[in-house]
C-alpha cells in the first residue's frame, strides 16, 4: 500500500520555517547595520585623528578632495 503524504503538514512546516529565517534575517540585517555604524565611526575617527596629526583641517582635506574626485 503506497504511503499518503499529509500535503498540509507539509506546507504548513515549510511556511514556518520561511517565518523563522524571515525573522532571522531581519535580526542579522539590524546587527550589520550597527556594525556597519561603527565601522563608519571608528573610520571617520582614524580619519580625524590622521588629518590633526599632520594639521591639516577637515575643509582643507575636503577642498582637496573635491578637485581630485568632483563635487
């Protein structure tokens, strides 16, 4: 006798593990953003660090900046 497949168990197992990983990106998406975040500062930092090390100003870098690569 040939095996019945319970199609609904089936689906419904198959929609809730796409509900779990939905929210599991979700989640992973939230923390790369914040880690992101914090790269972006801890850049910018170094960045201001280096440019006040060798007394150059933000605008002056910015200035330089903007005849190399463009508005």
């Amino acid at each position: 006798m040939a095996r019945v497949v319970d199609y609904d168990k089936k689906i419904g197992d198959i929609k809730a593990k796409i509900e779990k990983y939905t929210e599991q990106i979700k989640d992973l998406k939230a923390e790369l953003a914040k880690i992101e975040d914090a790269k972006t500062k801890t850049d910018f930092k170094a960045l201001n660090e280096y440019l006040a090390g060798k007394g150059i100003a933000p605008n002056e870098a910015m200035g330089r900046l903007k005849e190399i690569y463009g508005e």
